[in-house]
C-alpha cells in the first residue's frame, strides 16, 4: 500500500508535532517555576516569631521539630538552604534530643508515623537522608513559604 502526503496528513504531522513542543515548552516551563519558587523562599523568610500550629502535619511533635529546623537553617546560613546532620541538630537544640526526635526526622523522609501514640499518618519526602546529612526538599520548601509566609510577602 502506497501512502500519499496530502495537505491533510501534512497538516496532522505539524499540528503533532506543536503538540509535543508546546508540551515540552510547558514541562519546561513548570520546571523552572517550581525551582524559582523554592529559591524564593529562603530560611530568613520564615517567621519563627510564633509556634508552628496547624501545619500539614497535624502533630505538635513534628510542628516542633519543623521549627527546630527552620531556626537550625536560620542559625547556620539565613541565606540558604543547608544540609544539617542530626549532630548539628543535637547541637542546636537547648532541651535534651531524645532518640524520639530522630524518629520524626526519618519519618520527614520515609514517611509514617511520627509517634506511637498519633494516628496521623505523614506522607514521605519532605526532608532527604543521604546516610549523614539530611536537606529540605522542594516540597517542605515550598510548604513552609505557603503555610508559613513572612510578612514581606502578604
């Protein structure tokens, strides 16, 4: 069978072809504005003035830790986001760190429960664990510019 390029066809592959470009223009696009949106928000930008309530968490253990963290970022570089180990986190804190606190910190990055006694199941991904270090991810960036905006950006 013998396939003829008509004005039809011809018109198919291109309106195919700026499908698939605008496509990728768009990926691109959401790409770029999801990492400009994160480095929008740096440690500086994050009121600590006040307790962290009513987060995605829904848990006055992880809200704490997440405040612990954001201080911790403030302290170390306000300017950006730092990879911190659970050294420096101990460190940082001025109450005792118990055992329970690295719990909450894996469970920022595997997901889970924070504590035996809450039935609140937190999703994985908002803290990354390389094997020492651990470093916010884009999606607990972003959440702490949106659930905790500083007062520049209102």
């Amino acid at each position: 069978m013998q396939f003829r390029i008509t004005k039809h066809t011809r018109c198919a592959k291109f309106r195919q072809r700026l499908v698939c470009r605008v496509r990728q223009i768009l990926k691109n696009a959401s790409i770029f504005h999801a990492k400009t949106k994160q480095e929008m928000f740096l440690p500086k930008d994050i009121p600590v003035n006040h307790s962290f309530r009513n987060s995605v968490f829904q848990n006055s253990e992880c809200e704490t830790i997440l405040r612990n963290i954001v201080l911790l970022q403030r302290k170390t570089n306000p300017e950006a986001w730092s990879p911190f180990s659970w050294e420096d986190y101990k460190a940082f804190c001025t109450h005792r760190v118990t055992e329970s606190e690295r719990t909450v910190l894996d469970v920022f990055v595997n997901g889970g429960k924070a504590s035996w006694n809450t039935s609140t199941y937190q999703q994985p991904d908002w803290l990354h664990f390389d094997g020492e270090w651990y470093s916010l991810t884009g999606k607990m960036i972003e959440m702490l510019g949106r659930d905790y905006p500083s007062s520049l950006s209102l």
